[in-house]
C-alpha cells in the first residue's frame, strides 16, 4: 500500500476517481447511517410515552375509537399511550402537525376520511396525504347514516323528503362543520332530492348530534359509529344508510339508493398514520401490534357497539385506499361546488 501511494502516475488515478465516485460514495454511507439508525430506533422502541393525535374534539366517534386502541396498544407495548385532541379545519391542523413530526415512532396520528381523503379537494394544505406520512393499518370502518330528530314526521326518507318540500327553507341538517363527511353527505343529498334545507356546520360531530336530538337542526349524517348509541336509545330515529350496503347493526334500515335517493355513498373509514420516514420495523411493529388488538373479541365488542365494523390490513393496503380516495373525492367535491369553511 506504502509503494502503491508513491507511485505519481497511479497516484494521480486514484485521485482523480475518488473525485467522480465521490457523490455516490457520498449518498451510500448517508444510507447505511440512516438505515442503522433506524434499526437502531427500532430495536430500543418504544422507550417512552407514545402520543395519538385525534384530529377532532373529544367525545366524538374519532376520539372514542382512538382511546379504545391506545388502552390495546398501551398493554400490549408495554408503555404508556396518550390521547392529544388537536380539532380544527377538517383535521388539517392535526394532520400538520404530524406530519411536521419527529418520524420516531412517538407521535402517531388517528387518521380517517376527511384527513386523507376529503380535504385535498376543499383546501389548500400545507401537507399531502400520501406523501407525508407512513400508512400503518386500518382501524375501522363505518356507514354513515341519515339520522332525524323524533318530532319530525317521516319514518322513511321518501316521507322526509316530501315533509322538507311542503315547507321549503324552514328545515335546518346539523354537520360537523362545512367541508366534513356529513356536511358533503348532506349536500348530495340536497342535490339528489332537489331540496331547499340550510346547512348548520357545527365543531364536531357530538355538538351536532347533541342539537338535532334537542330539535334545533332536523336531520344530519353523522357515522354509524356516532349516531348508533342514540338510535339505539330512541334518542334520534335512522331513515336511511348513506352506503353500498344496509348495516348489521340496522338490518331494517334499508339505503338511501333502495329508497329511490342515488349518488349519496358515504362509507367513513379510520386508520392510523406516522411522520414520513419513521422507520419500516417500527411501522411494522405498530400495524402487527394494532391489529391484534383488533382481534381482541373484547375490543371489536366495543368497537361494534357504537356502530362501526373492525378493518384490518397491511400498512402497503391503507396507502392504495388513501391514493384511491384522494382521486375520489376531487371529483365529489367539484361536482357538488362544496366549499370548506
């Protein structure tokens, strides 16, 4: 090696091809650090308290099934799993926030489909969905329902229909505010049936189920999962589901479309989601260790419970249903001319 370093003509080669391969070299020890800080991360996780941002207020179906999964996830982890409420815009400043985060595995997110579906197409976001964050499983899923208050007289929705165009403008739908699932549910549904309602935007889904049984808004489209506890209490009365497919929970509750109501299709989903770049073991870690508290029969009791149906899936599967859902909605939103607030 000594005789090779003062030999001027191969001296001079080595240099020089040093000075090419250089960037590459580069490029190669910045990946094999990251990749072995990341294993590193990884084998030492989780060594402190593990935060799941809810992108709504508290009492609501988000708030309810993300405590639900941090109580799992906390036993199962071995560590504690806190609950933070960051509502506002849709879910858009939780989603900001997370996505602004350490990609360490400490601060996940309990997404759904307005976070990561819906908004792209009603506001200008500091963050991309897809781009921003590591998928690690799905959660839940959930139709949404059209739910009236007890004092207004239809028992189906063809009867609500016929009610709200005998007295056109005078009936009021609660939503959990302009641009959210039941807000857009609500405006396919004045599209469809040719109505003349006003749309009430509350801060959440639970003020707004709160008011409609109290009968100062008439109907909504909360989920399933928000509005089931009450139906089944005969606080709010269910005319139709804003889905595919009637519910096991409301079997006798046929869909909007069997009742002559087209193009009202609904489904709310939940899934969790991390930083980008929080590393592939601790991502793979979390997905296995969610989805066996799914499996727990205990937790998908309460789960079902409050309407919304256990849905479990690679972190590689919730990734293609958010791209799908991005596309979807874009076309949902321009058709409907839905603003957000």
């Amino acid at each position: 090696m000594l005789h090779l370093l003062t030999a001027p003509p191969f001296s001079l080669k080595v240099s020089t091809r040093s000075m090419v391969f250089r960037p590459w070299l580069a490029g190669l020890s910045m990946a094999l650090l990251a990749t072995a800080s990341g294993q590193a991360l990884a084998q030492g996780w989780p060594a402190k308290t593990i935060t799941i941002v809810v992108p709504t207020a508290a009492g609501g179906a988000n708030d309810a099934m993300a405590r639900i999964i941090g109580l799992g996830l906390g036993t199962r982890l071995g560590q504690s799993v806190i609950v933070e409420n960051k509502a506002g815009a849709n879910g858009a400043i939780a989603s900001e926030y997370v996505a602004r985060a350490a990609p360490d595995g400490y601060t996940i997110m309990f997404g759904y489909i307005a976070t990561h579906g819906i908004n792209p197409a009603l506001q200008k976001l500091k963050y991309d969905p897809v781009t921003d964050f590591e998928p690690i499983g799905m959660v839940a899923a959930s139709p949404t329902v059209l739910v009236a208050n007890n004092a207004v007289a239809a028992k189906n929705v063809k009867e609500l229909v016929q009610v709200i165009k005998a007295k056109p403008g005078t009936f009021n739908y609660a939503s959990a505010g302009n641009g959210t699932a039941p807000h857009i549910a609500g405006e396919l549904f004045k599209l469809s049936s040719g109505l003349d309602v006003v749309s009430i935007p509350y801060k959440g889904s639970a003020p707004a189920v709160v008011d409609t049984i109290a009968g100062n808004t008439q109907f909504m489209f909360p989920s399933l999962f928000t509005a089931y506890p009450h139906i089944k209490e005969g606080r709010l009365k269910a005319l139709g589901i804003a889905g595919e497919k009637r519910s096991a929970l409301l079997p006798d509750v046929p869909t909007l479309a069997e009742q002559g109501i087209a193009n009202v299709n609904m489904a709310q989903w939940y899934a969790m989601f991390a930083p980008a770049k929080t590393p592939k073991a601790v991502i793979e870690r979390l997905n296995r260790e969610m989805n066996a508290v799914l499996a727990d029969k205990a937790v998908e009791k309460k789960i079902e419970d409050q309407g919304a149906e256990v849905e479990t899936g690679t972190p590689e599967q919730l990734k293609a249903l958010v791209q799908k859902e991005v596309a979807r909605w874009k076309g949902v939103v321009s058709t409907a001319k839905i603003k957000a607030e």
